[in-house]
C-alpha cells in the first residue's frame, strides 16, 4: 500500500467514522483490507481505493471496509465492577420514588456482537424480577452490519460464555442440540427485550428513539482523539435522562473534557437531574 493510499484511507476512516489511523497502523490496514482485495479480485490496493471512492464502491464497498477495519473485542460481564454498581446503585436510585409502571430504558452504544446486550439483559431481568412494576428495553447499535447480525442472533461458542456464572448459564442460555457444534444462545425472553440497529457515533444525529436511564459506551472512544470523545460524549448525553448514568472503558478518561456529566467513579458519570 503506497503512502498517498494509506492517507486516503485513513483521512477518509477518521473523518467518516472517528477512529484514528496514524502510520503505524498501516500494515494493520493492509492485512485487515487484504480479505476485500480477495473478495473483489483486485490486485492492488490502488485499485480498491479507485473503486472504494468511486459512486459506486461508496455505495456497494464502504459497508464492507468499515467491518473489516474495526475493532470488535468484547466479553460477557466485562469489566464487572459497572454491572455490580448498575445493580448495587444505578438500578435501585432509578426506580426510587417511582409510582406506578416503569420501564428502564437501556442503551449499549458500540455492542459490537452483543455480548454487552446480553450480559445487560440478565442483571435488568434478575432486577425487574424482584421489583414490582418494573420492565426494560435495551438497544444495541454498531456502526458494523456483520456485528448486527451476530448479535441479533445470539449464537455464541461455549467458550466465551466462561464469565456468566453458572447459575445464569442455565437460567438464561440454550445449548445447541447439535452437541458438535459447541455453541449456546440466549434464551427467546432476553432476546425479546433487545434491538439492534446501525448506527454511527459520528453522525450528527443521534437515530434512536427516546431518552435512556443508562447508557453503556465502553472501549469505543480510545479509538477517537480527544475532541471526538468529548463531542461523543456531550452527544451522548443529550440522550440521556436526567438522573441516568453513562458507563465508559476502564481505559477511558474524561479529564480535562467540558462536559455536561458529572463523574462518580472514574470511568461512570451521572447526568444531574435538573439538566
């Protein structure tokens, strides 16, 4: 890949979808565009960029790169310490005082194949259960199709189940009946209470419905320099009740950002209920 198509691919990247492409990262882009080169039976990656920037690979071709060139590492119950403070704090503070019928409206922006729906899904379940008069609805965007699709259908391997206790392993998850295939999915009750949609943290608009109790965005923003975290921020917050929480990775910092968040543990902050 000559410099002059690395930099058109990465400008393109970072200004389209946020995600920052220095040059260290162009072998990295090589081998991850390398299965479209494949797919496409081009020969050059002069080629893929002349027929991705075209009318036509922009309408055919851009859905496919962008699949290849993020980043989807996630697990079941990551980083527990949120799902113990949801539980413990967030989920309990939210329902107080309230009369009557409340749906908890949840939020997993960057779910990547789902796994964070999912885990979502079993506390607010096990939470509802024991609360009178509460319900929740959680919405899982991604700006990947091929991501979508797998969390859509619920099918993992038995290895990445490892994290769910066992006790929930058998409340909320069915084995395959092909005993070869080693795979489980999740249970038609948690399914049913979750939607995915394509969506961009990038856009100027937010296109999900509502306001949201909890929004989780976790490992999404290291991937954006500072000023595109802070908008994204500031962005997700507008979709956020006043009262509800916004969860970021471990490794995400909101120091030094003008935000409209306040900060109660390090990577969790609360938008203040007069806001």
């Amino acid at each position: 890949m000559t410099t002059r198509d690395f930099n058109r691919l990465s400008t393109y990247i970072n200004n389209a979808y946020g995600i920052k492409m220095p040059a260290e990262k162009k072998v990295m882009l090589e081998c991850r565009l390398q299965k479209r080169l494949t797919a496409l039976h081009m020969s050059s990656y002069k080629e893929y960029c002349d027929f991705l920037f075209s009318d036509e690979g922009l309408e055919q071709e851009m859905l496919h790169m962008i699949d290849v060139v993020t980043t989807n590492k996630t697990d079941f119950f990551r980083e527990p310490s949120h799902f113990e403070f949801l539980t413990q704090y967030a989920l309990p503070e939210l329902c107080e005082g309230w009369n009557g019928y409340k749906e908890i409206n949840v939020w997993s922006a960057g779910c990547s194949s789902g796994e964070e729906v999912y885990t979502l899904a079993m506390v607010l379940n096990e939470f509802t259960e024991m609360v009178n008069g509460t319900s929740y609805r959680i919405t899982g965007t991604d700006v990947s199709l091929t991501m979508l699709s797998k969390a859509a259908e619920a099918v993992y391997t038995e290895e990445r189940i490892a994290d769910i206790p066992m006790w929930l392993r058998k409340k909320y998850l069915l084995r395959s009946k092909d005993r070869a295939k080693q795979t489980i999915r999740i249970n038609a009750a948690l399914r049913g209470r979750t939607e995915f949609k394509r969506l961009n943290l990038m856009d100027e608009d937010y296109d999900v419905y509502g306001k949201f109790d909890v929004i989780f965005c976790r490992n999404v923003l290291i991937y954006f320099d500072k000023t595109t975290q802070c908008t994204v921020i500031n962005k997700l917050a507008e979709k956020l009740k006043p009262g509800g929480y916004l969860f970021l990775g471990h490794s995400e910092t909101v120091s030094n950002m003008q935000l409209s968040l306040v900060p109660v543990q390090p990577t969790i902050l609360k938008k203040l209920s007069h806001q």
